[in-house]
C-alpha cells in the first residue's frame, strides 16, 4: 500500500494525490434563512443585505434568492 509523502495517508484516499476532478458536480444544500450579515452570492456575485434568503451550497459557498429562490 502506498502512503502519501505528505499526510501520510494511503493515496487512493488522499486528497492530495488524488487527481483533480474537471468539473466538479454541485453539492447538497443547506437549509434557508435569512443572512445577519452582508455577502455576496457565489453562484452570480451580486451583494446581499441582512435578511436576504440565503442557504450554504457546498462547495459553491452562500447561494442567494437571487439564484435558486426558496420554496417556503
């Protein structure tokens, strides 16, 4: 069994030896709520305001209602 140089670990679970993937394919979503904080949505980079519909889409990062609207 080869071990990664660098973490150690065995290189077919490595990350780091692995090889990248080209286009990686969207993740799960978290749940809507509405921001506390300003950001900026990762899928489109418009800003958005405290109390804008936010929710985590990984890996992709905050994904506003501007983008993939709440079904509540």
């Amino acid at each position: 069994m080869a071990r990664c140089e660098f973490t150690d670990l065995d290189t077919a679970m490595c990350a780091h030896c692995r090889p990248p993937v080209d286009e990686p394919e969207p993740g799960p979503a978290g749940r809507w709520f509405h921001a506390v904080y300003p950001g900026t949505c990762s899928s489109c980079g418009e800003p958005f305001a405290p109390g804008t519909p936010i929710r985590m889409r990984i890996p992709d990062g905050w994904i506003a209602d501007c983008c993939d609207a709440p079904t509540w």
